[in-house]
C-alpha cells in the first residue's frame, strides 16, 4: 500500500518491467561472481545470526485484513458510504472476520492505511482523526477491535506527509508514538514516501526504538528497503531482522495476475538473498492478498494463496469481505494452505525447477523433512499442461518416504518414495500443491 498512484507511476519510470535484482545496485558494475560472492557472504552472515527485534510477535507471518489495494483513499462519504475510508468500514471488516471464520482461521489484525486523519496536527502537534469519517476517534476504534478479540494495525509514514499528503511522523516521532500508545495500537505500517533516504535511515531505527520503549508488544512492518530499490539505491538488507518485523522489497500490488507474476518473479531472481533474511519474528512482505477483488480468475487466486504460503508471506487481505464469493473465501479460509504459510520451521520457500513455463516451489514444513510443493504454471496459452516427475528430481529424496497430499483438491496420493513418479494437470496461471510429509517419528 503505500504509494500514492502518481508516485508509483513515476517510480516505474526509473525501473521499467520491474525485475531488477534488487542487490545489483550494491555491486554497481561488478562482474557475476562478485555478486555471488556477495550473495554468499550476505546470506552466510544472515545464517550465522539474524538478530531481532525481540518484541516476541510475529513468530509466524502475521494475518490479518489491510485497507489499501481495495479501499485506498476514498474519502467522500458522502459519496460512497459504504465504501470509504471511515470507522464505519474497520468495524464492518472486524464484524465479518469474527462471523465468517476469518479470525479462527488466523487472521486477527485489522489495519488501517493512509487517509484516516485531518489535515492538519492538533494545536499541540498531535495527529487528529478526520472527524467526520472516524468520529468516534482513533482510541475507541481500537477498543471495538479488541472487543472481538482483535488486533488493531496502525499507519504513518517517514517524511512531512503521508503517500497521500496527510501529515506524516518526521520529527514528530515521539509525539506521535504517544498517540499510538493512547489508541493501544498492536502493529505500525511505517511507510515513507516524499522522502530523502538519509531520512528513511534515521527515522525507521529511530520509530523502532519509540515502539519498544512504549513498553506495548507492537509489530512493526517497515517498507524502507523498497524506498532503495525503487531508487536504484544499495541497501543493507542484513540488517533488517534488526528493526523490523516484516518488510516490503517491492512494488505495491495491484489487481492483477501480471503485478502477482512480476512479484513472484522477484522472489525467483533473489531468492538466496530473500530466504536468508527470513525467519520467525522477520519476513519479507510481498504484499497483500487480493483474492476476492476484480482482477485475479479462481486460478489466479489459488495460485497467490500457494505462494504467498511459499514465501512464508504474511498474510493481509485487502478485499470486501462483507462481499465475497464462497469460492474464494473458501480459498482464503484453506487450513492447509494457511498451515504451510504458518508452519514453525518459518523457513522461506525457493523455486528449485523450472522447466517449459512450469515452475517448481519448495518449502521445508514440519515434520522436518517433509516439504511443501507447489507447482505453477506460468504459461497463458490456455490449456492445462501435464507436468511429470520423480519425487527425487524436485528435492524430495528421503528414502523412507512420503505421504503426498494434494491441497486444493484434498486428494491424497497416499504414499511414495523418492524414485515413483508424480503427475499432475497444471491449469494457466494455476497451481496444484501438494504437501509431502515424512512421518514423524
Ligand atoms: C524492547 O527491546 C528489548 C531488547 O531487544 C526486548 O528485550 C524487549 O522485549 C522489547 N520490548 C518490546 C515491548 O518490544
Ligand atoms: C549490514 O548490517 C549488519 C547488521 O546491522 C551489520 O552488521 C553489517 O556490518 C552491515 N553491512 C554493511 C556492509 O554495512
């Protein structure tokens, strides 16, 4: 979210197609195996100790419902009632996650985005709440969300002003901090546009430090490495499992399967650099779910629930729940599915193969040993396309054996070994995912 349309439109200026490697810039001109030497060292130093914030939250990718890719700035209620940004639509989202299962599944923070407030500080310097969209205020927004046994996900960003020219934190961290702390907020969104990246350096450590003095266990989602990459600017990535609880790398999403596949597509071209960095209480963000909104088919929308189960990826909604097919929230309540994001290993998938259009996506479950797989079908010319192999040939070479489940489809394969074969129809734009389990001892 985040990144007002003009300035994501001017950022995809500087970086056409969007698939730049996002540390080739710290190695300017250097050869190849510079790269892979500093790939090796970066992901040996992160092996080694990825430090942490220790505020103990997000042991597993954090769930919950973000306002942005579906509600972004809306803010004529007048206009659109139902539909903008106002407390009447947090407490509808929160309604329906408790009724419809969202919340048992997992999803508990309910965060809201850019536009929620005034214009203009309080005559002390505090952040007010547009007081006709949220008046109630910001604090008893709060109090409603943990009434139903909620969590409540707060934003501001780096610079003078928001993505969308509300008043941003700069120099007003401690200030602002002291408001958060009054609405008992669970999570900050710390975003940064319109900002010079000395600041974003400062001010990211800096908010940090003013959450955890608050003495509130408060997950903090920090996009400031993608502020660099979209800059063309290096970026020390190791440090982020430093201050940050999950980061943003990348473009914002929107609501398309080419925004899906360009973000996969990152994953792929950087996953050593990627996996290393992730782990319990630190992951990568690639963003939101947008299952449920206009542009992903049901195919499409499997496919982004595997992988974003894959990278281990948070898992944030941004869709209208009060209006969703059953096929897709059937999609975003899958307990499988949401069991291998949520797995404890939280080791981050990688993509071992990829052969004719297909490729192949491994992450490590529990009980160690066992994997999830998801095979993706990036082709788009219409007709499902058989993929066959051994277990042995995508990394599954355990000898005493599998017990291979299909996800979607809860098909059981029953059991095998590393030399049988496995086939499967992989639909455009689709996945078939299978999980393939060792017995535990
Ligand atoms: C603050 O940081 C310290 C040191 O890392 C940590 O032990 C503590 O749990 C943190 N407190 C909160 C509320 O995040
Ligand atoms: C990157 O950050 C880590 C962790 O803060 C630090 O130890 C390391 O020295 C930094 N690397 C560079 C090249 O600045």
């Amino acid at each position: 979210m985040s990144i007002k349309n003009t300035l994501r439109e001017s950022k995809r200026e500087i970086k056409p197609g969007s698939r730049p490697l996002i540390h080739a810039n710290m190695l300017n001109q250097q050869g190849k195996t510079d790269m892979a030497l500093l790939l090796l060292v970066l992901s040996l130093f992160a092996c080694k100790k990825v430090g942490s914030l220790n505020n103990g939250l997000a042991l597993t990718p954090p769930m919950g419902w973000l306002a942005w890719e579906r509600f972004r700035c809306e803010v004529d209620c007048d206009e659109d009632p139902y539909n903008c940004i106002s407390e009447s639509l947090f407490m509808d989202m929160a309604d329906v996650l408790v009724s419809d299962g969202y919340k048992d599944a997992g999803y508990t923070y309910v965060n809201v985005d850019d536009c929620y407030m005034e214009k203009n500080r309080d005559s002390q310097g505090r952040l007010v709440a547009d007081h006709n969209r949220f008046p109630s205020g910001m604090e008893k927004l709060g109090k409603y969300l943990h009434s139903k046994g909620l969590k409540y996900g707060m934003y501001e960003s780096v610079g003078d002003k928001t993505c969308m020219n509300y008043p941003g934190s700069w120099q007003h961290i401690s200030k602002d901090v002291r408001s958060f702390t009054s609405w008992k907020i669970d999570m900050f969104k710390f975003d940064g546009c319109f900002t010079e990246h000395w600041k974003l350096d400062k001010a990211y450590p800096e908010m940090g430090q003013a959450l955890n003095k608050t003495g509130r266990p408060i997950l903090y989602s920090c996009s400031w490495p993608y502020y660099f990459f979209a800059a063309g600017m290096p970026f020390n990535y190791t440090q982020l499992p430093h201050y940050c609880n999950m980061w943003r790398m990348y473009h914002d999403i929107d609501d398309t399967w080419n925004s899906i596949s360009a973000i996969i597509k990152f994953y792929g071209d950087n996953q050593d650099l990627l996996a290393s960095l992730a782990g319990p209480g630190h992951w990568n963000d690639p963003d939101m779910l947008i299952i449920g909104n206009y542009g992903l088919s049901y195919e499409q929308s499997k496919a982004q629930m595997a992988m974003w189960a894959v990278f281990a990826a948070p898992l944030f909604m941004s869709t209208d729940l009060r209006d969703i097919k059953p096929e897709l929230r059937n999609i975003l309540l899958n307990r499988e599915v949401i069991a291998v994001n949520q797995d404890p290993l939280g080791t981050q998938g990688r993509k071992v193969l990829s052969r004719g259009g297909i490729e192949v996506w491994l992450r490590p479950i529990i009980p160690r040993g066992s994997s999830a797989v998801v095979f993706l079908n990036m082709r788009v010319d219409g007709t499902p396309v058989k993929f066959t192999t051994s277990l042995r040939d995508i990394g599954l070479t355990k000898r005493q054996g599998y017990h291979v489940r299909e996800i979607f489809h809860e098909h059981d394969y029953g059991f095998m070994h590393p030399g049988d074969v496995f086939e499967c129809r992989i639909n455009p734009t689709g996945v078939v995912m299978i999980t393939a389990r060792l017995q535990s001892p």
